[in-house]
C-alpha cells in the first residue's frame, strides 16, 4: 500500500474517531520508518482540518469533535516521544486557561482540541486562573499567544484585570478572549487582540495573529 | 429575623421616556367570571393555557448571584437555610413585580448547621468547611465554589446498576457543585412559599434533566463521547435518572405548584446534533413531562443557547412551554419564529437577552427588545415575558424593573 493512501486511512480514522484504529495505523507508519512530523502534517491534522470545518458548519457536535481528538491524542502517544529533537516546528504555542473564580472549562477544551487539531502546541493551565498564574505560564512556556476564557458574566470582567496586569509585566504577546457571553464589544474595551464565537474561529484568529506577528 | 422590602429603601419606578400613569393602568382587562382583574397567578396561568390574558405576564429566573446582589443576606445562609432562600424569593418578587416565583432550589436541611464544621472569611468571601471534608467559598455574586480537585468520574465502560443512584439525593446545579436534597424535606421550601404567596402568584418548581445528570456521571466530556461509544448503556444511564427524576417531579407536583421547569442547559446545537437530541433527550424529557401534565401542572423546558434548528421536537416532546430560546449572538432564536412554530402547542417563556441587553444595554435597548417582543407575543397569545437565560448576577435592579413597566405599558 502506498504512503499516501495510508495518510488517507490515518486521516480518516481520525474524522471517523477511531482511536484504536488510529494508534494502530500510527505505529505502523513508524515501522515504515515515516518521519514522526510527516505522519502529523500529512495524516493527523489534515483529518482533524475536516473536522474543524465540519464542527464551523454544524455538519458534526461536539460529540464527534470529542472522539476525534480522541483519535488524534492516541495517535500523538506515539509520536510525541519520538518528536523531541526532531526538528519538527508545531505552528506555534499557545497558552490557555479559564479565568479566576470561574471553573467551566468545556468551552476551553474545545478550543485547546481544535488547536492541536491544527498544529499547534497548547499549554493548558486549567480553571480559577489568577493574572499570576498567566504570568508565571507565559515566563515558562513563552507562548505565541494567550486564551483567556470565562463562562459567567461576572467572572469575564476579571479579564481585563489579566490582560492589564501582563500589559504592565511586559507581555506584548496577543491576548485574545472567549467565551458564551464574550462578545467583540467587549473584547475591544478591554483591550483583548480579539474574540471568536466558537473553537474553529478562534483557530483561525490565533492564526491570523500569528501571521501578522511574523509581518511586523 | 425576616427579610423586609424595607430592607432595600424604594424601588425605583423610573419612568421611560413620555410614559405616564394612565398608559401604566390602561390595559384592556380581561376579568375573572367573578368580575374582577385577573390575578398574576391566573394571568400566568392563562398563557400558560395558551389563552390571551389582561396582559402578557412577567415571570424571569434569576442567577444566584443575582439573588444575592440584591439582598442583604449572607451568602452561606442564602444557600444553605431553606427559610432564607424562600424569604429572599418572596422579597425578589415583590421588588420586581414578577407574575410568579421560579424556586430553583428545593430540599434544604433544616439541620444544616451542624454539617458545618468551620466558617472563616477570605478575600473571596466566606470559607465553609464541611463535615464530608468539602469546602466551599461563597462569594456575593455567584454559586459557591467547591474548592480543590473534583472527585474523578466513572468510565462509561465500570458503571454498574449499583453504582447509579437508587434515590434523588442530591441537583447538578453547575460543573463540580452538588446541592443535597435533604430527604426528610424535599419540599420544604416549596411549601413555604405555596402557602405564603401560591394564591396570589404562580410559583414554579425545578427539575434537572437526565441527560444533565448523565452528564456530572460521567463528566462533560466523556458523557459526550459515550453518546457515540456506547448509546445503549448511555440510554439505560438516562432511563435510570428519568424514573427518579419522574418520581421526584410527580412528587413535586402534590405540594400545589402550578408548573415545573425542566432544565437542560446541555441539550442545545452547542453540545449535540437535532439527531442526538431526538435519541437522547427528547424520549426521556418527554416522558417527565407527560407525567407532569397527568398531574395537572405545566411544565416547561429550558434548553441555552442554539435550540433553533429542534424547536419543533421541543415542542412535540408533551411539554406545555419552552423558555430561554436565547436570540443571537448567545443564541439563535428569534421570537417571531419560535412562535410560529409553537403554533398555539404551547406557550413560550423568554427571550430577552440577559447580558447583551439587560446587563449591558442602556434603559432604551430594553425598553425596546422588551417592546418587540411583547408585541410578538401578545399578537399570538400563549406568552410570558422573561429574560432568556437567568438574570445576570450584575445587572442593576432598575434594569430588571423596565420589563415591569414594559409589560404595564405594551402588555
């Protein structure tokens, strides 16, 4: 069978959420001594691209969108401990949490799933996260850009606080804010580099970010 | 010592715009068979009914924060003493002028001191610590907060008959915070306020829905995914909590409420396909809600978010109302066809937008989306004036107190 076509298989195990499937392919595609980073770009996130596009257009739900990063993670098992000193570049970093006081973090999730999906690497600092905690996470991980997110309207307030304390800390790194009652209003009085309305926007905001960081 | 209106100086009765006294008392009144003014109780009830009242009713559920926003009560004892919460239900309606009372919680330990082992404060407000060895942080404008790591979820795959609960003890109301159903008074509350103000007003009671309970089984995410992994077990999981949470509604309906809200804030385009929710929510939503209506009480239910695309399962599901039905960007319902599909099937409950427009409208965008929508709603009959989702725990008092003169003005 041709490499290509084992791309395919891997890509589709993973729109389909086929994890063990997945792992398996994976591993065989090591054996064959493909290079780790060109089972990623040619197999993992071309599938997880169609899922992106299809959770954008209400083709498939979150259900769907869970069992295929599933896939994705069974897949990345494997290939991660062998990616280290490869040389393969992620698209970038980015650093997410769920702002102080506030613990829901499905909406988090998602969009951490669809930007690995996409390429890039997420440091997940969880829920109840202070300014400090963001500080000390962009110190360590040196992140291409920042998520905050929150569920409540009185905990999205907290962060303008976030941004302002890593504005005044030297962090000139994009900031941008998410979710359910966030809206681009209220982004641009806080001082966010922006919003999306769900997961597949917001990769395609951080990527448009990024892009125009390269530029300047 | 009871919680007074006293306690809050004069609600304000602002005027909007070129209003004035006589447009507020000019309805067109529909009378009782007794010829007098309908009450706000059968006002709710008759669009409830799907039938055209003196005017459109105004009846919003309020977040906790809220509550506590605008009453002067400690937060521990709002959420633990069933007295004071009924108190504070009392006094928020009086100082809105709502048509009815949503008691959100139910089942309150009257003996729920003892469970407190230690009380301090911090920054972010009160420390409970608990017998069971939780702690919780009460703030003054949201839930509490349930400190330290969640215990860890079952596996689709390890859960057993036995595992699953035999009795309701206990409501999810928010991600890792429980509110435990004390079994010797699962009423207690509801009793309360039904005998205090049950004549005059209509007072909802609220019920959880399976799936969400399936959903704090097993965690968010995992839950969802079992949807695809396992969707015989996942349907033998909601039939179990659908034969409590029935039982529990049944029950619920003898202490004289005259509608029961079922809240299901995960089953919107948000989290699962139309399809999922025609095979996993509408069959065991229904179910409650058929036995409700056997006992002569409205039910209603509430889904956030995008519910657009399943109104029409919404309604076929037996229920006698919707409500919520956020409109965009939280949502994607518009009023005017939300009431084209209900069609006289049922009643709608909503939709004003509680954060865009209620929290960070000024007084005109809500006089104005209030406006629209009454005029929808009272155009088709079978309407109750409400914000979509809860009221904000931050939007001010005389925000929330335009709907009433909106509903006085255009009902």
């Amino acid at each position: 069978m041709g490499i290509d076509k084992e791309f395919v298989m891997l890509a589709d195990a993973v729109i389909a959420g086929k994890h063990i499937e997945a792992g398996d392919l994976t591993s065989k595609l090591i054996d064959e001594s493909v290079p780790p980073g060109e089972i990623l770009e040619n197999g993992l996130l071309p599938g997880m691209d169609v899922v992106g596009k299809r959770f954008r257009d209400n083709q498939i739900f979150l259900p769907q969108v869970l069992i295929s990063a599933r896939a994705m993670k069974a897949s990345m098992k494997i290939l991660e401990p062998l990616m280290v000193g490869s040389g393969h570049k992620m698209k970038g970093t980015a650093l997410l949490g769920t702002v102080k006081g506030d613990v829901h973090d499905i909406g988090k999730n998602i969009v951490s799933i669809m930007l690995q999906g996409n390429g890039y690497t997420v440091i997940d600092l969880g829920t109840d996260c202070t300014a400090e905690k963001f500080l000390s996470g962009a110190g360590q991980h040196h992140p291409d850009v920042i998520g905050l997110s929150a569920l409540l309207t009185t905990t999205m307030v907290y962060m303008k606080t976030i941004i302002d304390f890593l504005r005044s800390q030297q962090v000139s790194i994009p900031i941008i804010v998410g979710g359910a009652p966030v809206n681009q209003k209220f982004a641009d009085e806080i001082g966010a580099n922006g919003t999306a309305r769900n997961a597949a926007e917001a990769v395609e905001l951080i990527t448009k970010l990024m892009s125009e960081r390269k530029e300047n | 010592m009871p919680l007074q209106i006293q306690d809050f100086g004069s609600v304000c009765c602002k005027r909007y715009g070129m209003l004035v006294q006589s447009e507020l008392t000019n309805n067109k009144s529909q009378m009782t068979n007794e010829g007098r003014p309908l009450n706000s109780k059968e006002r709710v009830k008759a669009a409830m009914d799907i039938r055209t009242p003196d005017r459109v009713p105004l009846m919003c559920q309020m977040s906790i924060g809220h509550m506590l926003q605008q009453l002067p009560v400690s937060p521990v004892e709002f959420w633990f003493d069933g007295d004071t919460f009924a108190e504070g239900l009392l006094l928020l309606r009086e100082i809105y002028g709502f048509d009815g009372i949503l008691i959100s919680l139910h089942g309150h330990d009257p003996n729920w001191r003892n469970q407190i082992v230690e009380r301090s404060n911090s920054e972010d407000g009160e420390v409970v610590r608990l017998k069971d060895g939780a702690t919780m942080i009460f703030g003054n404008d949201d839930l509490p907060q349930v400190v330290g790591q969640e215990a860890p979820k079952l596996r689709l795959t390890e859960i057993n008959s036995e595992d699953l609960p035999t009795s309701l003890d206990y409501i999810p109301v928010s991600q890792g915070l429980h509110f435990r159903i004390d079994p010797r008074n699962k009423f207690g509350v509801i009793n309360t306020i039904v005998q205090k103000a049950g004549k005059e007003f209509s007072i909802h009671g609220e019920i959880t829905s399976p799936f969400d309970y399936f959903l704090d089984l097993l965690g968010h995410q995992d839950g969802l995914m079992a949807l695809i992994d396992d969707p015989e077990k996942s349907k033998e999981i909601l039939e179990h909590f659908t034969r409590l949470i029935e039982k529990l509604a049944v029950e619920m309906c003898d202490t004289g409420i005259d509608a029961i809200k079922v809240s299901s804030p995960f089953a919107g385009a948000g989290f699962i396909s139309p399809d999922f929710y025609e095979e996993f929510i509408a069959p065991f939503e229904g179910r409650i809600s058929q036995s409700i209506r056997k006992k002569n009480v409205h039910v209603y239910l509430h889904t956030c978010g995008a519910v657009g695309d399943r109104l029409e399962m919404m309604f076929a599901s037996g229920a006698s109302g919707i409500e919520c039905l956020d409109p965009p960007p939280l949502g994607n319902v518009e009023l005017d066809h939300a009431m084209q599909v209900a069609s006289r099937k049922g009643f709608v409950k909503g939709n004003v937008d509680s954060v865009n427009t209620l929290l960070l409208g000024t007084d005109g965008d809500i006089m104005s989306d209030a406006k629209s929508r009454i005029e929808i709603g009272k155009k088709a009959g079978g309407f109750i004036l409400s914000t979509a989702c809860s009221i904000a725990p931050r939007v001010k008092r005389e925000k929330v107190l335009l709907l009433k003169e909106a509903v006085e003005r255009w009902g």
